[in-house]
C-alpha cells in the first residue's frame, strides 16, 4: 500500500497540483490586497466614500443587508478582471517563448529507397 500511495503522490500531475495550489493561494493575497487596499479607496473616492457593505434594510426584526452582498459581487468582478489581466499577460509571454516550427527533416536512406520502389510499383501498374 506504501508503494502505492508513493507512486501516486510522486507523480508529476500531484506535485504539479500541490504547487499551483500553493501559488493560487499566494496570489488570491495579493489580488485581495489589491482590491482592498488600492482600488476600493479609489472607488471610494468617486462615490464619495460611500461604503456599500453598509446598506441595508430593516424588515421587522429581520435586516435585509444588500450592501455587503453588492461589496461582495463587486470584489469578485475586480478579482476576476485582475485573474483575467493576470492570465493574458502570461499568455504573452507564452508566446513570444514558443519556437517557430523548422522544416521537417530530410527523408532516411530507408524513405528514400521506399519512396522509390513505391514509384516503381505505380510505374508497373500503369504499363500493364
């Protein structure tokens, strides 16, 4: 069971996936850093710092909080956009690493050789 359990977790798939977690955690930090603390201030300031989380409406004994679900949507849209931003520049970069394709190597000794029997079979073919 040991054996088992070390090919599976030693496989390159696992190891790829425990590390993509552990980069995705660290930059959700820095995306909600950057929401938090550089772009909420700016939205800030042209709604005149109005504070949606604070909204809400009282029915009875129960209060209706729509603002802290409008600062939720809002925070999703612009980690979203930033996750997307994120992934295109990387695509970028991507592309400018892939290498132009080269032309396809010349044929072997033994392709050459087929290609002539097989031209020499069609030239058979075509008398008789």
């Amino acid at each position: 069971m040991w054996k088992e359990f070390k090919a599976f977790a030693l496989k390159g798939n696992v190891m790829d996936l425990a590390i993509a977690v552990i980069i995705g955690a660290a930059f959700g930090k820095i995306v909600t850093s950057l929401v938090n603390d550089l772009l909420m201030p700016l939205i800030g300031l042209l709604l005149n710092d109005t504070d949606l989380s604070g909204l809400e409406q009282p029915f009875g004994s129960a209060v209706f909080k729509y603002g802290a679900f409008l600062q939720t949507v809002l925070d999703f849209f612009i980690v979203a956009f930033s996750i997307f931003l994120f992934i295109k520049v990387l695509s970028r970069f991507k592309r400018k690493e892939e290498v132009k394709p080269t032309e396809p190597p010349a044929p072997s000794k033994e392709e050459q050789l087929l290609t002539e029997i097989r031209d020499l079979l069609k030239q058979q073919q075509g008398q008789a």
